[in-house]
C-alpha cells in the first residue's frame, strides 16, 4: 500500500460528460460514494450530441432523469431516408418496437441538457463529490488501490482510490497514462455541422425530425432540436478548413438542401474530424475505460454518445455488486469482455456502413431500404439495430 496516500473509500471518475455522469449517478443509485474530477471549471456546453435512443431514455428513466430531458427535447417518432431525386425514399416509424421498450421515439435534445440535468439532481447528495478544473494526469496502481495525479491550483496532488472510471473523453489522460491503444483511424474527410433556427418543416413537406439524405457526392441530414435544425454535411479532403468554414461556402452549401431557398440564418457552423477507433482493452486492473475514452465513431447514426451511456450502466450496475460484496471481481471482466465487444462488432460496423450508404453511388441502399420498409419483419428487424437495442441483447447473449 502507499503510504503517503491513505486509500479513499470511494470510486474515482474522471470526466463530467454525459457518460461520467451516467455512471456517478447510478453508483449513487446503489449507494457507492463517488468523487468526479472534471478539467472544465464547469460542465461543457458544446454543441454534439442530440439523438437519445429508446433504450438509452430507458436508462435514463431508472435514474429517474428522462421525464425533465423529454420536456427539454423533441419526440422524433419516425425517421426518414430521402434522396434528392426521389423525395422520401422510406421512413420508420419506432411504434413497429413499442413492445421492446418504454420511450419507442428518438429523444433529439443537446447533451448539455443531459449533463445539468444529472449535475442538478445529484449536487448536495452525501454520496457525490464533484470537482471542477481538476485534470486527471496521470494513473498507476497496486493489488488494492489505483492512485491519481490530479492538477488543482496549478499545483500536483496525488489520490488514492480503490476503483478508477476513466470517462474524459476521445484525447482521454487516462487511456493514455494506462498505456492503451486506440485501434482505428482517422477519416480523411470531415463533417461541418451548421445550426439554423429556420422551419425546414414549413418548406418540406412531411419531413421528419430525423431526416438522412443520401448523396454520392456530398450527402446531408437534418435534424431538429428545440428551436434549431442541425445540417450535416460531409466536406471532402480536398477542401480546406477555411474554405469550408467560409460564409460563401457555407451559404452554397445550404442552398443545396431546398431548392429556391438560399438565404438562412445561420447561428453555428463546427467542423469535426470524425474518427473510428477502439481501446486494445476497456479494463486494466482496476481502472475502466468508458464513453468516447474507449470508443470513438463517425456521428452517423448517433451512437457514440449511446454507446457510452451504456458502458455507464453496464459497468456501474456490476461495480456496485462487487462493492457491496455480492459479486466477486471477476464480474467485472464481463464489462470489457461485453461492450468492447459489441462495440467493435456493432457500433463501429453500423456507424461505417451508414457513412457508406449514405455515399453510395448505386441504388442498392435505396433498394435495401424499400425493401426493408416495405416487410413488416424486416422492418421490426432493422429499428431493433438502429436503436441499438440489438447491441444490448448482443452484449446480454455473451454472458
Ligand atoms: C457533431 C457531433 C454530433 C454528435 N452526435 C451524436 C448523437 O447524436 N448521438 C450520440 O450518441 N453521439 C453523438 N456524438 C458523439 C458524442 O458527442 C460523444 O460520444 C459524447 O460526448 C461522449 O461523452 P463522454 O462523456 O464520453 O465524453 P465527453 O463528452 O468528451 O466528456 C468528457 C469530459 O471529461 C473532461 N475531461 C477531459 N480530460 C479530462 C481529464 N484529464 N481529467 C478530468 N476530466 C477530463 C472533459 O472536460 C469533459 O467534460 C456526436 C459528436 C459530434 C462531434
């Protein structure tokens, strides 16, 4: 044991994200003491996230968080794939899954609305600690407790406790103080988000909140959150950051989406690189990997977000079995063993194949999707993956 830090009673979670959050709340549901260090001085208010999935919201309702983010966000029912050609190419409706869970819509709000929700509900629990302008450097560990750098008033302090959830995100100081790949690559375009407040429902007739339209050459989706629609497009490698982020070309860019309409209000325009990448392992000894510091994808889909918030829940529900004693430590390599594999196989595999179909040249995604539409199996079959409950009852079969 190390001396010099007594080991704290308590789990260590470094990151108040969305998915750091998710996982203090529920180890607060169970009645683990937990202590955050967030580097921000406070929680984040970025533009990124804005699509829940059904079973995400079903999370969220048992931390007792989902009816305040409902009424900050728009119920999406249906989604739509259109092209510009043909219009509406199909649409489904989450109602053909309200058997498979309680929230059968998309939620679309901001993930800043997540994180205050969460932040105001717990502060003042006696169980919780949360830490602002306090970066995590680095990590090491023995048998019993797992020890932290953390950066605070511009002087080194050094924490011991007996767990670690590293949730700090895609550049995570964790990951990289454990010494854990980040498999994948990067793309070698990227995506410009620009947030107008125009009605696209006053102009589209039909048109759904969550609408994808594909495109060989320069693909786009629209979705709506509360008072704002968010356009998507993909800029390709030859065009520079400048030029993307210039107001000539973002008005060019928006003059595609409905023709004869080329003048909007533009409130943001954010240009991501989008990358796909995997950690070597979600688990090294006593220190756990989650949200986007394990796994980052392409927003296509949104699924990175989701994705996390079910790391959150997985970890936690078996963290806090073992911390009561009910459950020996070994269940904790079920974590690992369960997301990271439905991860690979699920959340990266989707996320590139709807990149690829939105892209596509020919009309097989179009056909596939008629098609698909058009049976009520196949319907069924496919809103169960897009929702990600697929990736969940995966994770439950691999024991
Ligand atoms: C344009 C865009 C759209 C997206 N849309 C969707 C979507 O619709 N649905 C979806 O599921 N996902 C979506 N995503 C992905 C989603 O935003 C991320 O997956 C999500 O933010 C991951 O949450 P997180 O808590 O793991 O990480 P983050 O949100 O990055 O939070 C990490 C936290 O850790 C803190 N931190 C960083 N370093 C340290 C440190 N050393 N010590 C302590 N704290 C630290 C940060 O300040 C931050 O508060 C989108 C992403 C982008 C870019």
């Amino acid at each position: 044991m190390n001396r010099t830090n007594p080991v704290t009673e308590r789990v260590l979670i470094a990151g108040a994200g969305p998915v750091g959050l998710v996982a203090a709340a529920n180890l607060v549901r169970h009645g683990v003491p937990v202590t955050v260090f967030e580097s921000g001085g406070d929680l984040s208010m970025e533009s990124r996230a804005s699509t829940f999935h059904p079973p995400t919201l079903d999370m969220l309702g048992e931390l007792g968080v989902v009816q305040p983010l409902i009424a900050q966000g728009l119920i999406a029912p249906k989604f739509q794939y259109r092209n510009r050609r043909d219009g509406v190419i199909a649409e489904f409706d989450f109602g053909d899954i309200a058997d498979q869970t309680r929230h059968p819509f998309r939620l679309q709000c901001e993930q800043s609305k997540l994180t205050r929700i969460i932040y105001d509900r717990l502060r003042g629990a006696p169980d919780l600690e949360i830490v602002f302008s306090s970066p995590v450097r680095a990590v090491t560990q023995n048998t019993d407790s797992v020890t932290v750098t953390v950066e605070r008033d511009g002087r080194s302090e050094a924490h011991s406790y007996r767990w670690l959830i590293g949730a700090d995100g895609a550049r995570s100081d964790v990951r990289r103080s454990l010494d854990i790949e980040f498999e994948g690559f990067t793309w070698p375009d990227r995506y410009l988000v620009v947030s107008t407040p125009f009605d696209f429902h006053s102009v589209i007739p039909g048109l759904a909140t969550v609408s994808y339209v594909a495109d060989p050459v320069r693909w786009h989706f629209l979705l709506g959150i509360p008072g704002l629609w968010r356009v998507m497009f993909r800029i390709a490698p030859e065009e520079s950051d400048e030029l993307a982020l210039s107001a000539e070309f973002v008005t060019a860019l928006m003059a595609e989406v409905v023709p004869g309409i080329d003048r909007y209000q533009i409130d943001h325009t954010t240009l991501y690189r989008v990358h796909q990448r995997v950690a070597s392992t979600f688990r090294k000894h006593r220190a756990f990997l989650i949200g986007d510091a394990a796994h980052v994808n392409n927003p296509l889909g949104g699924m990175g977000m989701n994705g996390g918030i079910h790391d959150a829940m997985n970890l936690t529900e078996r963290l806090a079995a073992v911390w009561r004693g009910e459950k020996a430590e070994a269940e904790l390599d079920r974590f690992d063993l369960q997301r990271r594999l439905v991860t690979k196989e699920y959340v990266e595999r989707q996320s590139i194949q709807n990149k690829r179909n939105l892209e596509a040249a020919d009309n097989g995604f179009r056909d596939f999707l008629r098609q698909t539409a058009a049976d009520p199996t196949l319907r069924r079959e496919y809103l169960l993956k897009v929702s990600m409950i697929g990736s969940l009852r995966r994770a439950e079969q691999l024991g």
